[in-house]
C-alpha cells in the first residue's frame, strides 16, 4: 500500500520560499504532487507534519489557514491524497492516483458510449419506462442481457472470425477479462446468425433457487424468444441509423442479409366440447379456482380479450342497457387517437355472473371493473401485479384442464385463439373476425387461426359433388 507524507520543495523558488508537495511512495518509487501552496522556511518548520495536531492556543489566521488547506477533511491535500490511496490500497497505480488527485471534487460527467449497442438498449428501455411503456422496457433489457451473456461466452478464435476485439488480459485488477464488448460496427449478419444459433441452446440463463440441485445450465430459448430480442435491436439499429452513428450501407438485416426468424405460431385454440367443459366444471365457490376459470371464460367470451385488458376494465366501459363492452386494447392505446381501435364485445349472462361474483365494490364510472388494480398504481407495480393474475389464472385453469381431460397447455392465450378460430369455423367473416380481436390487417388475424376440425374439412369437401 502506498504511503502519503509532506514535502518542502525549496529547489526552485525565489524570495527565500518553497512549495508544499504531497510526496507518495510505492514499491520504493516516489511521485511528487503539488499542492500550489507557497510558504517560508519557518511557516514550514512550524506546519505539524503528518499525525500531529495544530494547538489549541495558536490563534494566528494565516497558521490556522494553512494547516486547514492541508488537513481538514476531507479536502485538504494531504487528506485527500490519504484518502485516495487507501482507497486504491494493493491496487494502487501512480497515473490513476494523480488523475484522481487533480481532480478532486470535479464532478465527472459520464459520456456515453454512442457506438455501443449496450449503452444504446439500456437508454432505450429507460426511455421506455419513463413512458410507463413497461413490457417494452423489460424486452429491450432482456435482449440487452441476451447478447451480452453471448458476447461474453465468446473466445478469441471465434471473436477473430466475427471481427471483434480479443478478450482483455487477466491482470490482479481484472481477474474477470470477459467484459462485454459490442460496438455498432460489429453487427454483421454473421455474428447475428452465430448470435441466433448460440441462443437457441443456451439463451435461457440458469436459474435455480434451490442449492440441492446444485449449478443450473444454461437452456435453449425458443425462436420466438430469439426474434422479440433481434426485433428490439433492430429498433436500436434503425435509431443508431437514423441519428447517424451507423452508416446505412452497415444494415445487417433484410433480403440477401440476416432475417430474424419468425418463430413457430402453435395452434391454441379449443374445441367448444372443450370450453364447455371448462364452463361446466363444479369448481369451489370463491376459490382461487373458481375466479380463474371465470376470468379465463370472460376473456373468452369478451372477443377473446387479453387478461391484461379484463384488469384494466373500468366501469365506464361497460353499457348495461346494451349488455356490451367498449375498450381500446392496451397494445394500441398509444396509438395516434385516430388509429386507435374501439372493440366492442357482447356481455352474456355467463359475463354478467363473473362480474357480479368478481366485479369491484366501487362502482363509479372511472373504477376498475375487477378490483385488481388500484388507481394511482404506477406502471412498474401494474405489470407485476397483471403478470401475477395471469400467472394464478394459467396455473388453476391448466389443472381445471387436467381434471376434465383436455389435452394440451391451456393458458389464456388459448381463450383469445379459441375465440378466433370457433367463429371462424362457425363460417364467420375473416374481417368481422379481425375488427372484434382488434387488428389492424387480416394477415394478424389469419396467424391467430387454427385448422378446421375434419369433420368441417369433410363437410366443405361433400360440397364438390
């Protein structure tokens, strides 16, 4: 560790002065630091050196003066430099130590990287939460954090082939050298199709909070997975593009480049022998049981609404005279007010005994229809308590499905694709069908639909002859 003492520096002064110097000693080596203080020979025999106090009974200003400026706490030169070099301790290096010691108290301001995608993503998912634009915040963090795990996995050969910088030397200050390192410039569609074939088998991190299973490995994220990350770098590309940090010649995605896989749409839809089941089965009354069944019905007979949306309901919203409800859905509400589209759903006598087992207590015209969430909730808390119905309504709904023999994972995702593809198989027009899920083309609509059942094919077939 480096030790802090005061120096007397006469050599190259005139007028019978010197300068006080804080002289630094490490390894046997010496730096000297001024401190731009100018006294005499006898100011200085009369200075206490290092441990000694000033006394009590000294009342001359000019003594007091001088030893504050050089030991008061914390700014005084010989205090600072002392607290500089306990700080770095072992690690001590005489250029950081005189950075730090000539600009003491000057506030440093951050610059940030432009040219990192890093930097580039976590300013945009702050930028989304300022905007209560919650899910899209955590998207762009995850896919930050995605790619830095794979960046970091990175060894030098393979670093070399996608043209990155080698890994940093392990020294005693970095004994972990796999600092994640991903400039705009590097973003070529190699390294983003070996980014995409690393991911789809160790871009879910492990995770385990129980020590008995000792270390988790890291698994395979679905393609899905893989695209909703690509996607929202894509977004910071475009907006690095457009600001003029990445020439627009560089674009790595599109034809004849890299195309960010679509993912596989599984078909979730149910059968309405199934739904019926699911209407039908004797749950206990005021369970947790009973209210996901009747939130996972509601979704799926309010034009398979997203439970998402079922939260945000308000009185307001729904027209008992007309046994109807009008919502915008939270995924376009931001929308300009123009392009924003009103869905209008049917309220069924099943939909009005859910809300009068379930609905909120206050019942004025800007309170929420179910008591989930509360007015002045912020954003951040609304996504974490929406996430926790949605995450109790799959659990009890799936064990519901269990219990009456329905195949397959029932989530609530199945009620909005159950929804689509019933009234499509009930020969109902594939726009009509699209304005009441809410979108905006019919190619959407078209990739919510599952197939028609045989007996449907076999009956458009007999139509032949």
């Amino acid at each position: 560790m480096a030790t802090v003492n005061l120096f007397f520096d006469n050599r190259a002064t005139a007028q019978n002065e010197g300068i006080i110097k804080i002289v630094v000693t490490h390894n046997r080596k010496q730096r000297l630091y001024t401190t731009g203080i100018k006294i005499t020979p006898d100011q200085w025999k009369d200075l206490p050196k290092k441990g000694e106090k000033l006394a009590g009974t000294v009342k001359d200003e000019t003594r007091r003066k001088l030893y504050a400026d050089i030991y008061a706490k914390p700014n005084g030169y010989y205090r600072r430099a002392e607290t500089i070099a306990e700080a770095m301790g072992v690690n001590f290096e005489f250029e950081s130590f005189k950075d730090q010691y000539d600009n003491w108290g000057v506030e440093k301001k951050e610059v940030a990287d432009t040219n990192s995608v890093f930097a580039a993503m976590v300013t945009k998912a702050a930028t989304m939460r300022k905007a209560d634009r919650i899910g899209n915040a955590l998207n762009y963090e995850q896919a930050a954090k995605s790619l830095s795990r794979y960046v970091a996995s990175l060894d030098n050969v393979a670093r070399k082939d996608l043209g990155l910088p080698p890994l940093p030397k392990i020294t005693k200050r970095n004994e972990d050298p796999t600092v994640p390192v991903l400039q705009f410039e590097h973003l070529t569609s190699e390294l983003l199709t070996d980014y995409e074939n690393w991911a789809t088998k160790y871009g879910k991190s492990p995770q385990t909070n129980n020590p008995k299973k000792g270390n988790a490995k890291a698994t395979g994220a679905s393609l899905t997975t893989v695209g909703i990350y690509l996607r929202h770098l894509r977004a910071v590309v475009n907006d690095a593009i457009e600001a003029g940090i990445m020439p627009r010649d560089a674009y790595p995605f599109g034809r004849n480049r890299y195309t960010i896989p679509a993912g596989t749409n599984t078909k979730k839809a149910l059968s309405k022998e199934d739904i019926q089941k699911l209407m039908q089965y004797e749950c206990l009354p005021n369970s947790l049981e009973q209210r996901s069944r009747d939130l996972w019905v509601f979704s799926y007979l309010t034009n398979g609404m997203n439970l998402a949306d079922v939260c945000r309901l308000r009185w307001q919203d729904l027209d008992r005279q007309a046994d109807r409800l009008t919502f915008v859905r939270q995924k376009t509400a931001r929308s300009k007010k123009g392009n924003q589209t009103k869905i209008v759903a049917k309220v069924f006598l099943e939909s009005w005994a859910i809300i009068e087992r379930w609905g909120n207590t206050d019942q004025r015209p800007t309170a929420y229809l179910f008591p989930f969430l509360e007015s002045g909730t912020t954003a951040e808390r609304e996504k974490v308590v929406v996430h926790q119905i949605i995450k109790m309504t799959n659990r009890w709904v799936k064990r519901i499905a269990e219990a009456v023999g329905i195949e397959g994972d029932v989530t609530t995702y199945a009620a909005r694709h159950s929804f689509a593809t019933i009234l499509l198989q009930s020969e109902a027009p594939l726009a009509f069908i699209s304005k009441s899920l809410g979108h905006t083309n019919l190619k959407t609509t078209e990739n919510y639909l599952g197939s028609f059942s045989d007996e449907k094919i076999k009956s458009y077939l007999d139509n032949l002859l």
